[in-house]
C-alpha cells in the first residue's frame, strides 16, 4: 500500500504505542506473543517519564504552556503547515495543558528513535554510504581568509568529515534538575534494552536477533 493511500487515514495520536498495541493485539489478548510490543512499551514507558520530567520542569502548570508562544506557535506550524490537509481533523490535541504537550512530545520522539529504529533497520547499508547522506551540513562556508578556510583548503576530507558527522550541542542546559533527569533516562533505557534482550532466551517467544542481512 502507497504512503499516500495510508496517510488519507493517518491520525497523530494513533502513533502512541499503547493506542496501537490497544487495537491491535491486547483485543485479542496475545500481548505476548509479540515481543516487539511488550518490549516497545518498556521503552516508551522510558520515553514517557523522560518527557514528563523535562516538561514539568519548565511549565509546571497547564498556563505556562497555554501562554507560552514558542509552545503556540510550534503547535500551529505542525497543525497547520506540516499537516495542512488534516488541519481541520478534530483529533489534533489542543495545545492548552502540561499533559497534552508531554503526549505530543512523547509520541514524537517515539516515532523519531524507538519505532524508526524498528522499522527502518535496512536503511543503515543505504543511509551509512557517505555519498548518499543527506546534504546537510552543520557549518556554515568558512570565509576566504580565516583559519577555517585553511582547513578547507588543506585538507576538504577532513572538514567534509567535520561538517556532516553528528555533532553534540554543548550545554543543551545548564539546569540541574534536567540533566539529573537525562541521566536517569539514559541509563533506565540502556537497562530495559538489555533486559529484553535477556527475556527472549531459549524459553522466551522467538525474536530476530544479530544484524540485518541485506
């Protein structure tokens, strides 16, 4: 089935895990028979406390985000410009409570990391060829005359290399309660991974392991 024909019947809030493990396997009362949802919802049961731990700190109420404009104006920009087709659906959240904003967030940075990464494990002999990466770059074209120009000029590998390898955002925050949170979140997703991987033994139900063979 094309993209297109899917999303004619796509609602964001049906991207949350439990809304979809809810209506397609707990219904049939199989849970466990589909290791990929049980373990699914450990991680995003991670994400989810990450998420709302991060909000909660900086809009502890429901009018920090109702009157937040940033908030307001990214909302509008995925309502109104990223899905403009679907603007008038009456499923989309209202962006006006703390508990709205962590569903949202949550939901977005499953699809980004846990589920991308279960869906899209092929990509990686494609994506991972360096002529076939996307054309973003992290810099801006060094100006003739400075240092960085130099660079480029004496050596282009390495600063082609600088340019498109992920790059970290130094002092994302500066807040404690935030980066405790983080170190939490980290450290709580490297130990639900492990643990699944620990529960599919001889004994558990099947599951593919090992890299994809491509």
């Amino acid at each position: 089935m094309s993209s297109s024909a899917i999303y004619r019947n796509w609602v964001f809030t049906d991207q949350a895990l439990p809304v979809e493990c809810w209506t397609r396997v707990v219904p049939m009362g199989r849970i466990n028979d589909y290791p990929d949802a049980a373990d699914g919802l450990e991680i995003w049961s991670t994400i989810e406390t990450w998420v709302t731990g991060y909000c909660s700190f900086y809009y502890p109420s429901d009018e920090t985000v109702k009157n937040n404009n940033e908030i307001q104006s990214w909302w509008s920009e995925v309502k109104n410009e990223g899905h403009g087709d679907l603007r008038n659906d009456t499923w989309w959240l209202e962006m006006i409570t703390l508990i709205n904003l962590t569903q949202a967030c949550t939901i977005i940075l499953w699809i980004v990391s846990a589920f991308d990464a279960a869906v899209n494990f092929g990509q990686y002999p494609y994506a991972g060829y360096l002529p076939n990466r996307p054309t973003g770059s992290h810099r801006f074209m060094p100006e003739p005359g400075t240092k960085e120009y130099d660079d480029l000029e004496n050596d282009s590998n390495l600063a082609f290399l600088k340019t498109i390898t992920a790059q970290d955002v130094a002092e994302w925050t500066t807040d404690d309660e935030p980066l405790a949170a983080f170190e939490r979140f980290g450290t709580e997703a490297g130990s639900r991974i492990m643990e699944s991987r620990g529960a599919h033994g001889p004994d558990g139900p099947a599951r593919p392991d090992g890299p994809p063979e491509i």
